[in-house]
C-alpha cells in the first residue's frame, strides 16, 4: 500500500479524529481557557505518538507549552523542522456562529469550527502525512521534528527563551511553517516575502491642564495643532516618507518582480471599486501592488485629545496622542527606522510642547529568494498537485514567526500550508474545506519524499 492509499482509506476516521482536536476550545488569549490550552497539547503528544513519533515531550512555558516529537533515523537525509500552532483565536461572539464554534460541523464540503483553517486543520495534516508514510514504508524520507506551540495568537511571547533553551533539540536544515495559506482553492502560492513592522506612540503636552480658550486661546501652542504638524510633516505631497534616512536600506525592486506584480495583482481599477475611496493615494513611482507589499510605509493608526463629547467645550486640551506603526520591507533594520523616527520627530517638535515618544514592537521583515532549494521543492511539489505553477507571492502582513525562527535557531523557514484567503479565520463561521483536508495530507507526504533528495546544510549538528 502506498501513503495515498493510506490517507484514502483513513479518511473517515481522521475526520473524527480531526473534530476531537478542534473540539479542545484552545484558546491562548483567554486565562480561563488555561486548562484547555493545557488538555489540547497533552492531546497532541499522544496523537504524534500514536502516529509513531519519538520522544514526544509537552514542553513547559512561562505561559502556554510547546509540543515537541521527532522521528530522526534518516541518516544523511537532510532534518525537517515542522512549525506549527495549536492554539486559536477566542470565539465569545458564539451568536453570529451557524454551528458552536468548539463542536465541529461539517456542512456544505467545509469544516466550521474555531482553529480549523488556523490551524489545527494544517497541524492535523502534518500528522497524518508522518503516519501513513510510517505505517505504509516504516520510514521517512526525512529527520522530522515537530514544534507546536499554543502562543501564536498572542505573539509567541514564551518562543524566543525555549528556543534558547532548547537550540540543540529544535536545531534542524530547513524549517516548514504550514501557518501558510494558497491564493485560491485551484491555484497555489509561492510566499516570498513578509513585511515587518514597527510601532510608536507619541504625547504632545501642553499646559499641566486643559486651559479656557476665551482666557488663554491665541496664547499658547495648541497640542492638537502642534501634533497635526508632526503627522503632515511624515510625508511629502507625492507620498514618499519624509522622514531622513527611512529609505537608506530599501533594495530596488528587481525589474523581474515589478513585471510578475504587474501581471499578478489585482488591477487598480478594482482595488478603487473594493476600497470604496474618490482615489488611491501613495508612494509615487510605485504601483499599489508594489506599495502594498514591497516598500516600507508608515500609517497613523490612531489620533485622539481635547473634548470630543456632544456640543462645544472651549478648551485647550493640555495633551494629544498618536499611535504609529511603520510596515518594513527586507534588508531595512528595525533598530535604524526607530533611530530616524526619533530623529525626526525631535526635529519637527514646534516650540511651546513637549514630546514624549514609546517606541516598541519592532519585526523585521522576513524574505527567501524563490531560488532557494527549498522553494524549488515547494514549487515542484504544488505544480504536481494542482497542475500549474504556484504564483511568487509578497505579502504585506507581517508573519513575526519567520523572523524569530531565523533569529533564534538559525534556520531559514519556507511558507507551505492549505489555508485559503476565504476561510474566515479570526471572524465567526471559520472553516476548512474538505478539498483542503483531502490535499493537505498529500502535499506533506510529497514534501517529505522530494525534502529528502535534498543535501543536509551545515545549519544540522
Ligand atoms: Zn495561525
């Protein structure tokens, strides 16, 4: 028997067995859900070890804990980090769910519960690719090692000191993040590359105390207008960030790229109609598309102060604030970003304020050229099972996982998961198709098998 056959045959008990992970409300974000997020992994371990996995360990955390197993008795074979998460999203807006989101429901060739598309249904295929390739060849192609985590809801915060602890365990060639998703159910997606992001938050103050307008209005700098300054004063007219340096590490993009986005992206027509915007605005010399995803851009996200009630209060309010995030593209250096912000934003403080400005959250951006071996695996594999080639995808989001895999255990992860852009993740009615928790399985085991053809990198000790 084939791993296919394998997978055929199983089908409708690994949907059963699919729903009993599902079913587990692991939600991280929750403190009352601790025990839950606690029940899902112990499940986990069993579920790696009834699939004839080694050494599996429920790893504890500051917070929630990492699932670890591996199987390493391929030798010379190149070992595959499997990244994954089995924590989700909180569901509290029960209401607005056809079907409870922690009972699993299957209606309409979809899969409704909580976690389905993120990710339990890519966890779960993971785990069936390992055990019908075990069952049906009693090997793998590959070292695999398996690294759930229950954190990466609420941003991993536990993940950078177990990965310090743990280096030597976790170490591995190359790193699958199947946390991924494909652009549409007939046609794949290469990722490429993944904007990072860093934030700040300024106070502009005044006087101690919100003054009378009648009394001290013509008098002092308006906070309010003091920080309208400094928000207009991050852009040019034509779009381009005004800040000194901003643009210092950005790489051109290549002609190659520019051309391929051009055919790709949405047009800007329709990317007008969708928005619901008189026009678009941004960066010149860029295409949205290529604004969207490969050049860095810095958005307010929140502006507040003084009297916002019903009516008029003559008043001078004595503060303003902002919040500010920054996406970033490859190569640009969080720590330069803040260290022109800072700059700048001390530059164009007017007199009669003060500033006080926050800075933090800062993830770099994350990029692997398509012509990693790796990707070139990956791109075989997808032509294979959807009959075409998969299209090289940016993506404008930040995915803080990729960088810290790189930063704290030195391997270079590659994006390959069957999530789809429609599967409500994070909104009420989440689901997974059946013709993802069919294909799913298949795209591992195929992984694996072409994996294994490539050379272990220096990066397995
Ligand atoms: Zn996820």
């Amino acid at each position: 028997m084939t791993p296919q056959d394998h997978l055929t045959n199983q089908h409708a008990g690994a949907l059963e067995d699919l729903k009993t992970f599902l079913n587990i409300p692991s939600v991280s974000t929750q403190p009352e859900r601790r025990q839950d997020v606690q029940r899902c992994a112990d499940w986990l371990k069993t579920r790696f070890e009834n699939a004839g996995l080694e050494h599996a360990e429920v790893i504890q955390t500051a917070m929630h804990p990492i699932v670890y197993a591996d199987w390493l008795h391929a030798p010379g074979a190149p070992t595959v980090l499997l990244y994954g998460h089995y924590d989700v999203q909180p569901a509290a807006d029960t209401e607005h769910w056809v079907s409870p989101p922690f009972e699993a429901t299957v209606r309409e060739q979809r899969i409704y519960a909580r976690g389905a598309s993120d990710m339990k249904g890519n966890v779960h295929a993971m785990i069936r690719a390992i055990e019908a390739l075990l069952e049906t060849t009693r090997s793998l192609p590959v070292n695999v090692k398996f690294l759930i985590e229950g954190e990466e809801e609420i941003a991993s915060p536990s993940f950078p000191a177990i990965a310090k602890q743990e280096r030597e365990r976790f170490k591995a060639d190359y790193c699958i993040c199947a946390d991924s998703l494909q652009l549409s159910e007939h046609e794949p997606m290469l990722v490429l590359s993944t904007r990072g992001v860093v934030g700040f938050e300024l106070t502009v103050t005044g006087a101690r105390i919100d003054l009378h307008s009648g009394l001290q209005g013509g008098v002092v700098m308006n906070p309010l207008v003091a920080l309208a300054r400094v928000v207009a004063s991050f852009h040019h007219d034509d779009g381009r960030i005004a800040v000194d340096g901003f643009y210092d590490q950005v790489i051109d993009i290549p002609a190659q790229t520019r051309a391929l986005l051009a055919r790709t992206a949405p047009s800007e027509a329709s990317r007008l109609e969708a928005l619901g915007v008189p026009a678009l605005w941004g960066e010149a010399g860029f295409s949205a598309a290529e604004r969207s995803t490969l050049r860095p851009t810095l958005e307010p996200n929140g502006l507040w102060g003084g009297y916002q009630g019903a009516g008029n209060m003559t008043v001078i309010p004595s503060q303003a604030h902002l919040k500010v995030t920054c996406r970033i593209v490859p190569n640009q250096d969080p720590a330069h970003i803040l260290e022109c912000l800072r700059r700048h934003i001390e530059q164009h403080t007017p007199p009669g304020v003060t500033i006080h400005a926050t800075y933090g959250g800062d993830t770099p951006a994350y990029h692997v050229p398509l012509e990693h071996p790796a990707h070139r695996v990956i791109a075989a594999v997808l032509r294979e099972l959807y009959g075409r080639d998969p299209v090289p995808s940016h993506q404008g989001g930040t995915v803080p996982i990729l960088p810290m895999l790189q930063r704290h255990l030195g391997v270079t992860s590659l994006a390959f998961g069957f999530s789809l852009p429609d599967d409500q993740y994070h909104a009420p009615n989440e689901f997974w198709r059946l013709s993802s928790f069919h294909r799913a399985p298949l795209a591992f085991v195929r992984l694996l098998e072409e994996l294994g053809r490539l050379e272990p990198t220096n990066q397995n000790g």
